[in-house]
C-alpha cells in the first residue's frame, strides 16, 4: 500500500500525519478529522489512518475517511 507523504489540499496548516495514497483532502470540522479520496479506501487505508489516531473511532465509508471526535464524559 503506498502511502502519502506529499502535497494534499488541506484546511490544516500543518499536516502531521501519514495519508492513503488516494488522499485528495483533508479537513478538520471540530475535532473530527476528514479524509476524501480520488476513489474508494480499503481495509489498508483505514487501518493507516486509525493507526495514526489510537483511541479515536474512526469509520471508512467509500471514498470518505473519518475520525470522529472524542466523546467528552460530562461531569
């Protein structure tokens, strides 16, 4: 599986994380990460990406990625 070190549109002004080679963009809204493809992900790009974000959901739906945010536990 190749992987994405390069240029990839992004809302972050600092990309810290390793991609999917398909990656077209990333974006943030909150906490929650979105990745879209210039086609559909597999089981290897998803296990990449939850690789990058332990502890977080994150759930692959076509050519969409998503780590979801953390729930906050209210007190």
């Amino acid at each position: 599986m190749a992987r994405v070190v390069g240029e990839i549109r992004s809302t972050e002004l600092h990309v810290e994380h390793e991609w999917p080679a398909q990656t077209r963009t990333v974006s943030r809204i909150g906490s929650a990460c979105v990745v879209e493809g210039s086609g559909d992900f597999d089981l290897d790009d998803l296990n990449l990406v939850r690789e990058q974000f332990p502890g977080r959901r994150v759930t692959l739906d076509g050519d969409v990625i998503t780590v979801w945010p953390t729930l906050r536990h209210e007190p």
